[in-house]
C-alpha cells in the first residue's frame, strides 16, 4: 500500500501521522482486499457476471449522460420526461433546490472525473474541451455557496486532477496546460465574498457576478446556515490552495470549521442543523446524522486523511461518541436534542444518513455499519427506493426519491471492508430499480411517490457524478481502472482529490485547537489501523449474523417509540406525558399539562386549543416538557394529516416507446371502480368530443373500448363520467383545465360525486393535472396510439415487450418542480367531534380549484382519547410488541399510509398566539418540516 507522505502497514501498531489511502479510496483504515475476504453464508460473484453488472452501468450511464448532452447541454441539467434541459429563469421555481443551478452546464462539470472512472478518456477530453469553451462563471444568478462548492469547485478540482494524471500518462491530455484549475481558482474568488462574516462561517448563498449585499447582488440578508453548508468546505478549498499555493482558501474553510466546533453544545459534544453566521446561536437544535449535518461529519474525518491534521480526526472523535451514545438506536439514527439528547426531536428519519454506514467503515467501525446499512435495505425492498423520509416503524413519511447515491456509497463502502459478495447482490438490486423503475427514454427520472412508482421531471447531477462511480467500483477489479483509486479521497460528490496533496504547500499552521475545548478520551482515538482480526472475527458468518437479525425488520417490527428516555425512568421516575398518549378528558394528563404551563382554552365551535407560557411551568424541566410536548403535538398533528389524506394514483404509459417507464400522478374520485380493491384498468387513450365530456359525445367510435380523455370544466366530474360510460369507455382521465398545473405545485384531491347517487358509475376515473395530461396529449399528437395503465401503484415493466428505444419528442410542458411538503397548520387544536363532511379527504366538486383545497390540522381528541394514536409509534414499558404487530401484517401497504382515527378543523390560526414565549424554537421546529432534502 502506497501513501503521500509515507508509509504505514496494517498491524496493530503504526506510526501516528500520514493519512490512509485505502481509506480515501473509500475502504475502513487498512483494509484486506475484497477478492479475498468474504462471509459464507452468499454465494461468491463470478467474475463474468460482475463484469455484465459492470458493462450494465456503463450503458445506464451512456443513457443518461448521452441524453443530457443531446437534449440538455449547455443547460445545467436533463428533464427526463420531457426531454430538454432545465435552464434558471426559464422553468417555474423549484425553491431552493434550484440554487444549485447556476448556469454553468452544472452536470457536465459534475461528471467529469466519472467518465474517467468508468474508462471514458476520449469523453472526458471532448468534456473538458467543451467546458473550456462554453462554461462562463460570470452569470448574474443566486446560487447555493454549498452546492456550488461540492458540486462546481469540486468537479473541476477532480477533473483537473484525473486531467493531470492523464497527461502523465502520456496518451491523453497531452495539451492540457491546467486551465480547469484556473476556472477553480476563478470560482473560488467568486465565493470568498460570502465569508465576509463575523463569525467566519459563509453566506448561504451568493451572487456568482454581484456578491454579496449588493443591491444588484439580491442576496446577503440572510442570517442561518446550514451546519453542512458551512462544514462541508475544507476538502475543496484546501485542495485548491494545496494546488495553487493561495493559502486564502484553506485558511477561510479552517474558520468556519473552527466556528463549529467551538459552538458545539458542551454537555453532549452534539451541533445543531441551523446556525446563526452573526452571533453563533443555534437556531435548530435538533442533531442527527442526516440532512443539514451529515457532510459536516464526513470532512472532519476525510479533512485528516487528507490534510494530516491530528485535530480533525480528533474532533470527529468526539462528535461520533456522541452520536453513538445519542443519536444511534441500532438500527435506527434517530435526531435528538442538543440539550436534552436522551429525547428524540423527530419520529422519522431521512435518507441522507444513508452514507453513514460508508463513513462507520472508514472509521473502521463495522458492525453498526451492518446494521443500519441492512435496515436501509429492507426499507429499499419494501419500496424499490428509499423514500425521502420513513417513520421508525418504516412507513413512508415523504415519497419522493430523487435518485440519491447515498445507500450505493456505504454498498461499496462495505463491500470493499468486508468483501461479502452479498454487497454485490445488493448492488444488482440497486442496478435492476433503477432500469425497471426510474428508466425513461431519455434518462432516468426521479421518483415522485416510491408509493405508486410516479415519475418526476428531474434528473440531478448527482445521479452521474456518484451513482454510477459507485456502482462501477462496486463490481470492478482493480486491472478494470486505468489508475489506482487508492491514490485518491473521495469528496462528499465523489470527486476525487490526490492524496500527495498532503505534503504539499503545506503553509497553513497546524495548532491543535481542540484540546483547548474538552478533555479527550485517548481510548476512542484510533491512531492505528484496525487489525483485520478486530474487525472480522475468525466466525466466516460474521456480517450474516449481524444483519439475519434485520431480514424482517421492515415487515415485522415492534414500532419503535422514544424508548431509552422511557427506560430511564422503569427505576421509579414517572415519564413525561408524551402527546400521543395525551387525552383531554383525563384529568391527571390535565394536571400534568397544566405543571407544565400548558393550559386548555375551550373554544365556541366546541374546539381545544393547547396554549403554552414557560412562566406559568412549575420549573425550567417542567418548562422544556412543555416545549416538547407542543412539538410532538404538532409533528403529531401534521403527519396525521398526510397520512389521512388518500394515496395518489397512477397512470402509467405503457406503450412504445415508453413500455411503463413513464408514471403520472393522478388524484382519485370518490366514485366510480375503486382501483385499490380491484384490478388496474388498461387500454388504449382516446379525447372525447365535446372535449369537456359534458353532454352525450359525438365520437362513442373513437372512445368505444379505450380510456376517455375530458378536461375539466363547465359540469360536474360525475357527469362526464356517465356520458363517456356511456359511450363505452373503459375508464377516464380529467385533465385540469388551468394551464401549467402541476402536482408538484398544487395538492392532490378526490373528484366529488355531484350529490346525486353515483353507483351507477363503474368505470375508474383518474384526475391529472395540466402538466401531467400535456404528457400524454403530446404522446398522442407524436405516437397516435398511446396505451395507459390505470392502477393504485405503477405495475413492474415487463423487459421482453421494450422494442428499441425513441427519445420522445420535445414539448412546451413546464418542468415537475420538487415537491415540498410543508406542515399544514401552526396551531395545535382539539376537536371534539366532526361531522362527515368535514373529513380530511381533501375531495372537490367540479366547479372548486385545486389550490382551495383546506389543508387545515386539528386533531379529534374524542376519536384520539378513544383509540389513543394506533397507528403511531408506542412501546411498552416492558419491551414486548403489542399486538400492533399483528396490525401491521395485515394492513395493505395502502392502510400502512392511512389513520382513521384523526379528522381535521377547518380553522387556522397563527403558532404565535399559541407559543409566543417560545417563538425561536418553536420556528426551529416547523424549519424542520420544511428541510429541503
């Protein structure tokens, strides 16, 4: 094993200094190699089919790379479904997800260094020649100083490092004279604006042209950031001074992190999601391993392997036996409070801790690995993808999936610690979802709902600058890479840096800081490599035995609750009142709340309304319960109201050249087939004439037999149902008739019955929205026949029937935006009862808009003191299932989504008037509702 700056071998005892660089090429410390350590228990991979999987991701990669620089370049990246490019300014807003958008042919820069790991040499150099030529860093937009950096900055580092290396070589790259090193330095003069801070943590975004606080700039006045978006920057920067000699950047990236570690709260050595870049305070103080933190994490341990520095590793120290002592609650990474970690802040997780496992491997900690990577796996098998967000007892609590590579990461991450040909079963999965699921004739596109299989207009750069790179590795021998990816680390994107950048320009002091904040525990630094012996038992069904606990995990498991604060208290302590087992009627819950100055004020149209004021609490303990407790009653009541409102549908093209690789989402109808309780209905799609379906048709040839599109508009859905039954149709699709609707932008709703008795409708009527139905009008207009599939979920693909595919046709439909689940409400109500009319179906009659829909949260305290909550988590004292379990196998995995027992007010009111003495952590915690994922 060969190192920059020296050398180490695998033993029990090593020198202290030099970083690893297997670990940079992502294995744990000083790992054997893959080929000749595996686990029985899975059958070893020939390498004939490995070499398939291998050729398989390079064809998946040419799809979706060839399609973007067909239908998309210059453009930043490839809308999938409809084959052009998504260009800023030119598509409606997406939010922030559209801040990593700067103009700047984003996924082509993205990609660079994946083409060489996959072989592609003459690609890269035409790559680099085109970005040389076209790409301009001067443009006049807004764009995420985070994004920007691992995505941008750090393309064009690893381009420019794999460029070089290439030169070497002698073959390739012979004129390459370091002009993607320049565009580096150029940009990261663009970003060093944004440290203009007291604090030295940057802006969270920064105008590429402008700056910052420049009127023409529009950005500058914001005041919190992300702890991941300040801590995921000395990678990058440094390996840009390292390069250059400009000690700028290393120097403003050592800063922030510097910033972060002396804020860290001291009792638990946990940070925060947001931050304060003026004064330091935490704004969210929940702490996890997943979205807003995780790469902050991941640099501090990557930053020593790369850079040498003893008090990064040090400090990752640190932090990871917090969160091990915290946060992790084998097999589940549940968020907790800086302050009080023993309580949970959330009931689900995200998918970004995925790369967790990747990163316990490279700290050499193997077995809770195993474990959290197995749990993910299960998850995927349930759904296909890992949804955005699931519950701790693994339902879906956001859909969607936008191809992320975290799960691929930690796969190859631990395949290559342990060589378990297992981990190259669990790549073929991941190989055969992809194509079978999220394929598209011209790309791949993100999923909207893991639930129903629909697609959304999205393909990021981060599906080709790590996906691919990770799954080839995963099934490469070392002869199939034309270097040695032990010679490089591996950027939270994948990028790669050199590892001899560790001995070069090394100008910036090396004062260990860290010792000056906390006592360290020498014994939970490891300054050696593992011994394989520690890390692999002499028992060859090691991994086996740690993941066959978790096969069942996802299907049979005890919902998990926040437990070890309740097993703190089996000594004789009373728990605190959680808020799913809150009931209004009790009275002892009422004094509990009433200990912890909440008060209950009985409104006239006979609702409760929970009112907190920490002044009124019987001490500062009794206060904080409070506060949680008004957040658990609000997290309760939101996620309620998503999993009462009715799943979507599908509608699924399953003709040429789209053999079902496209999926629409549609709304339901409260009438008609009910396509959850019987078979999908398939036929072939035809306009009704009067296009608005609203009298008797004058084409009942043209529908007779086929699925009738209708637009809506001028009578009731209902209507329009019966006069296309009656003309034969076999089913219907309403088209919104609002131009530019999307379901990515409005809520989804039931079509309403028009009053009337509407048994006599048979058939199964689908609602879209105009963006979705413009899909299949110019699938009609270019391919005549246009085949569909109406169903609950979308149906797997058969293979056999794909002809050779057709990019289909450019269109004016607007782009699929990301869906951003927000909470409904801000006040925490209790209703006493409602009537039927008033359920939290959200259903519309035909005359009413989409955008009314009421999304209003209150929770029934007389359905939920009846049957308090069964369908969230609970966990009994003892540690036995209840019979939920027993609930759970025979729920459908449409009943999984739903809970019966909550309605909905129609009432909504400000949090203000209901927490106004907690106001900034009160905000923190609908923040956390709002993550951008």
């Amino acid at each position: 094993m060969s190192e920059a700056g020296g050398g180490r071998g695998c033993g029990s005892s090593v020198p202290q200094r030099a970083p690893w660089s297997l670990v940079a090429a992502t294995a744990a410390f000083c790992l054997v190699s893959a080929t000749s350590v595996w686990t029985a228990g899975a059958a070893p991979m020939s390498r004939e089919e490995r070499q398939k999987l291998g050729n398989q991701v390079l064809e998946m990669f040419d799809h979706a790379y060839g399609n973007y620089m067909e239908h998309a370049y210059p453009a930043d990246e490839l809308m999938p479904l409809t084959c052009r490019g998504r260009v800023r300014g030119q598509e409606p807003s997406r939010g922030d997800v559209d801040d990593a958008l700067g103009k700047f042919s984003l996924t082509l820069i993205d990609s660079l260094d994946t083409l060489v790991v996959l072989n592609k040499t003459k690609e890269f150099e035409d790559a680099v020649r085109k970005v040389l030529r076209d790409v301009n860093l001067d443009n006049d937009v807004v764009v995420s100083v985070f994004e920007t950096n691992i995505r941008v900055l750090g393309g064009l580092l690893g381009g420019h490092s794999l460029a070089i290396m290439l030169k070497e070589k002698g073959e390739y790259m012979q004129w390459y004279n370091d002009e993607l090193l320049q565009m580096a330095k150029q940009l990261g003069y663009k970003l060093l604006p944004a440290f203009n801070t007291t604090s030295g943590l940057p802006y969270p975004r920064i105008n590429l042209k402008f700056g910052i606080r420049k009127p023409e700039a529009r950005t500058g006045t914001e005041t919190d950031t992300c702890t991941a978006c300040a801590g995921t920057l000395i990678l990058e920067f440094a390996a840009l001074s390292r390069f250059t000699g400009a000690t700028i950047f290393e120097e403003y990236a050592r800063k922030a992190l510097d910033f972060l570690w002396e804020k860290r709260q001291r009792s638990s050595n946990l940070v925060g999601v947001t931050i304060n870049i003026h004064t330091g305070d935490w704004v969210r103080k929940d702490s996890g391993v997943g979205a807003g933190i995780d790469s902050y994490y991941e640099y501090l341990l990557k930053a020593y392997v790369l850079l040498g520095d003893d008090s990064f590793l040090e400090r990752f120290n640190t932090h990871y036996d917090a969160i091990m002592r915290y946060i992790s609650q084998p097999p589940l990474l549940l968020d907790v409070h800086i302050h009080k970690p023993m309580l949970n802040a959330r009931t689900w997780m995200d998918a970004l801790l995925a790369f967790f496992p990747g990163l316990q491997v490279l700290k050499g900690d193997i077995r809770p690995a195993i474990e959290t990577h197995e749990m993910l796996y299960q998850v995927i098998k349930k759904h296909n993808f890992l949804p955005e967000a699931f519950t701790t007892d693994f339902r879906v609590h956001w859909a969607q999936h936008p191809l992320r590579p975290e799960f691929a990461e930690s796969t190859y991450f631990l395949y290559k610690a342990t060589g378990d040909p297992y981990y190259l079963e669990v790549g073929k999965t991941l190989i055969e979802n992809l194509n079978k699921y999220a394929r598209v004739p011209c790309g791949f596109a993100a999923m909207k709902d893991v639930r129903t299989g629909s697609h959304e207009d999205r393909m990021d750069s981060f599906f080709l600058a790590e996906m691919f790179k990770y799954l080839y590795l995963l099934f490469a021998d070392k002869e199939d890479i034309i270097f040695d990816i032990e010679d490089y680390i591996f950027t939270t994107e994948a990028h790669l840096l050199p590892l001899w950048l560790s001995t070069t320009n090394q100008s910036i002091s090396k004062k260990n800081t860290t010792s000056d904040y906390t006592e360290l525990d020498d014994s939970n630094f490891d300054w050696t490599c593992p011994n394989t012996q520690i890390l692999f038992p002499n028992d060859p069904l090691y991994a086996q035995s740690i993941r066959e606990p978790l096969k069942n995990v996802v299907d049979k498991s005890c919902p998990r609750g926040i437990i070890r604060v309740e097993e703190s208290f089996r000594s004789g302590a009373k728990p605190p009142l959680r808020a799913r087992d809150f009931m209004a009627t009790n009275p002892e819950h009422l004094e509990i709340l009433k200990k912890m100055g909440v008060s209950l004020i009985h409104l006239k149209d006979g609702r409760v309304q929970l009112v907190q004021h920490a002044i009124q609490a019987a001490s500062s303990i009794d206060a904080e319960d409070g506060l949680r407790f008004m957040q658990e009653m609000i997290e309760l009541s939101s996620q309620q109201q998503k999993e009462q409102q009715l799943p979507p549908r599908a509608v699924q093209i399953v003709s040429h050249p789209f053999f079902g690789r496209v999926v629409l989402t549609a709304g339901p109808a409260q009438f008609g087939l009910d396509l959850s309780k019987h078979k999908e209905t398939r036929g072939f799609v035809a306009s009704s004439k009067p296009y608005n379906g609203c009298s008797e048709l004058t084409n009942p040839e043209a529908v007779m037999g086929k699925i009738a599109l209708i637009q809506r508009g001028q009578c009731m859905f209902a209507e329009k149902a019966r006069n296309i039954q009656n003309a034969g149709a076999i089913g219907g699709i309403v088209i919104d008739d609002n131009e530019g609707s999307s379901s990515d932008t409005a809520p989804l709703f039931q079509m309403a019955g028009d009053g009337k008795e509407t048994d006599d409708i048979k058939i199964p009527m689908l609602f879209l929205f105009s963006k979705e139905g413009s899909i299949i009008l110019d699938a009609i207009r270019e391919y005549e026949e246009v085949e569909v599939l109406l169903s609950d979920k979308a149906k797997d693909r058969d293979p056999d029937m794909e002809s050779e595919e057709q990019p289909s046709s450019e269109n004016n439909s607007q782009d699929q935006s990301a869906e951003q689940i927000t909470p409904s409400s801000q006040e925490v109500d209790l209703v006493d009862q409602e009537s039927p009319e008033e359920s939290s179906l959200n259903s519309e009659p035909e005359s009413s808009s989409p955008a009314d829909t009421d999304n209003a949260a209150s929770v029934s305290a007389s359905e939920q003191n009846s049957n308090p909550m069964e369908n969230h988590e609970t966990t009994s004292l003892d540690g036995e299932c209840t019979d939920l379990d027993n609930q759970l196998q025979e729920q459908s995995e449409t009943e999984e989504d739903s809970n019966p027992n909550v309605s909905w007010g129609k009432k909504v009111q400000p949090i203000d008037s209901i927490l106004a003495d907690w106001n900034e952590d009160i905000e923190a915690f609908e923040m956390m509702e709002k993550d951008e994922l």
